[in-house]
C-alpha cells in the first residue's frame, strides 16, 4: 500500500482531528462531515487516522469481522457457526473502506441471491461497503455528489450499528458499525437539510493563513514526498502516544459518569441556541464522554460538553445566508456559566484531576 502521511504531522486543523479522534474513541457518535475547499488535508487527515487506530479483535474468517466478545453483535453467519462450538479469534489493522461517488444501494448494503435460495433452498449473501467498513473507518469523498438514498443508508447503519437486508421474505443481518467520515467542497453545492443533521459532527475548515503554518506544510510535504519512510519514522513516537490514547479512551468511554445537572445544562444550551430536535442533545452528551474519556477521565465536565456541542452545533444552526457557520467556544463558555448561575448547579462538581486520580485507581 502507499505510504500514508502521519496524522500527528499535520499542521493545523485541530478542530478536525479533534472531530475525527472522538469519533475513534466512540463510533456510535454518528460520524463527521468536514466541509472545505480544495487542499485541506481533508482527505489526508481521513486516510491518517485509519492507519494510527489500534489493531481490532476478530473472529476468524469471519466475513464482516464480528467481535468474538460481543454475541449480541454477531452476524448471521457466526450466530449459526457458534452453534457448534466456540468461536476462534484473530488480529486485523483497521480497514479504511472509500466509497466511490457512483456507488448504488446494492453495493453499499449488499445482496441475496434470490435465485439461489429458491432453487436450492440455501441463503447466500454478497457483502457489500458497509461489511468491509465494519469495525473500520468509510470514507465518503464529495458526499454531497452521493446518490441521497445512499447517503440514508450510510447515515442509517452509522446510527444503528446494524445492517439489515431483507428481500422476498429472507433477511441476513450483519453489524456495521464504523467510524463515517465525509468530505466536500461547500462550492460544489450542499447536503439537504435532513442529512445535513443526520451528520452527528459538521467542520468548517479554511486554508492557514499563518505564514509560519504555511511554510511548516510545504516543508513536512516535500520531506515526506522525499523519503516517506524517514519521516513517518520521525513521528511515530507521537503516532504510537496518539493510539494508545484512544484505545485506553475505548476501554472507559462506556464508564463515563453524567449527572441530571449535566443533562440539564446541554438540554439548556441547544435550546438557548434554537436547535431543532433532539439529535443535537444526544450527539453533545457522546461525544462529551468521548472527549472525557480520551483526556482520561470518568465524569464529564462543562468543558467537555462546550467542545461537544463546538462540533455538534454548527450545522444545526439556523443561519442568515452571509452568517459564518461556525460557533465560538467563547460564545458557548459564556452560555454554559450563565446556565449554571440559573440553575444554580456548578456544586459538587469534580474537578478533572479528580477524575483523573479516580481513573488512575480504576486502571490500577
């Protein structure tokens, strides 16, 4: 495979990696859409995390890479094969699945071979995208070009976790859960509203107009294009860090402790902001507990849920059309102490060392 620019090499843009490492720590958050023109690493930074993420627990010759510790999640065919004993483990790396802009439903979900089953009596299914990306991370280029029911689709099994097909009264089901991350150029048109929201993160991102920044891209560029394996040596100390960060964050995000004035407090500010539904809350309260657990910690605080709802928010804003999109986390701290003055329910807050030392005892 070609060599893959090393993620922590890239210059800038920390509210996009910071958008695509939560979604690492915890897929179920619904994925990020990274809108931005041209020449933004948008596509690097996708390709970079898959290649940095932890190595993934399997079952052998498993066909849709099931976890052999969660039954519950099991596809058709190793509910089946459990019947005859226990089932062995494997290791993979995770797969980095891009899902081309012509893409048709069938190739995405997959299919079932009506003919097969009717004429032999035997269920036969070919897997289709969204089995190569389970457990891995899919790429979605200018996902604004993408068929809309294929983008429900996608957006479908990211929330549920599960892929379901069901033809002529024979179903086969399989887990799909994967980190979805989509790309594209505001100036080739937008999504439609309702899939817009659908996308638990939305970033905005701009070419640096830093001209130191801009000087450190073109040099970690050439260097790269000069000798890839020189420099990704150069950075894999910080690679490796970065992995086993979010794979101690995997193994506490699920622990991570809310209380009702946490839940009070993101409910007030999504309404304070005027976000329709109730997407925005539940995205916000994941990724805050992604966010904590990645920092090392078992609670959330506020400060987690303001760089929650910082991703969550913008795109579920409704906005004038010369409005800038994005939402300043100065704006959202100020909501967020205002909120807590109302409702009086900054006591008995922990602090986020005693998180951590509480964490520490826990790994202990």
């Amino acid at each position: 495979m070609p060599p893959i620019f090393p993620f922590t090499a890239i210059v800038g843009q920390e509210r996009m990696k910071r958008a695509l490492i939560l979604n690492a720590v915890n897929p179920r958050i619904g994925g990020v859409l990274i809108r931005g023109e041209r020449g933004t690493a948008k596509s690097t930074a996708a390709r970079a995390l898959a290649a940095l993420l932890p190595e993934v627990r399997v079952v052998k010759d498993c066909r849709f890479g099931c976890d052999p510790d969660q039954p519950t999640q099991w596809c058709t065919e190793c509910h089946e094969r459990a019947t005859n004993g226990s089932l062995p483990a494997a290791a993979k790396r995770t797969s980095f699945i891009n899902l081309p802009v012509s893409a048709t439903e069938d190739r995405v979900v997959g299919t079932l071979d009506i003919e097969r089953a009717i004429q032999k009596g035997e269920r036969h299914f070919e897997p289709g995208v969204l089995a190569a990306a389970n457990r891995g991370l899919l790429y979605v280029d200018e996902v604004n070009l993408l068929d809309d029911h294929v983008v429900d689709v996608l957006l479908d099994s990211a929330a549920m976790g599960i892929n379901v097909v069901e033809r002529e009264g024979i179903s086969f089901s399989h887990p799909a859960r994967f980190i979805l991350v989509g790309t594209m150029n505001p100036e080739e048109g937008d999504l439609r509203p309702q899939l817009l929201d659908r996308f638990a993160f939305a970033v905005e991102i701009h070419g640096l107009t830093n001209p130191v920044d801009r000087v450190a891209i073109m040099e970690r560029n050439l260097r790269f294009e000069a000798d890839p394996d020189s420099f990704s040596a150069e950075w894999q100390s910080k690679e490796k860090e970065l992995t086993e960060e979010i794979e101690a964050a995997r193994k506490i995000v699920e622990k991570v402790t809310y209380s009702q004035r946490d839940l009070q407090s993101i409910a007030a500010l999504t309404t304070s902001m005027g976000v329709d539904g109730h997407r925005a809350d539940l995205v916000i309260l994941r990724a805050a507990r992604a966010q904590a657990a990645f920092m090392g910690r078992i609670a959330i605080t506020d400060e987690d849920i303001v760089l929650a709802a910082e991703l969550a928010l913008p795109h579920r804003i409704k906005h004038g059309p010369f409005q800038k999109t994005e939402v300043s986390v100065y704006d959202l701290q100020e909501r967020m102490e205002q909120i807590r003055d109302d409702t009086g329910a900054t006591e008995g807050k922990p602090t986020p060392s005693e998180d951590k030392s509480a964490v520490k005892k826990n790994r202990a």
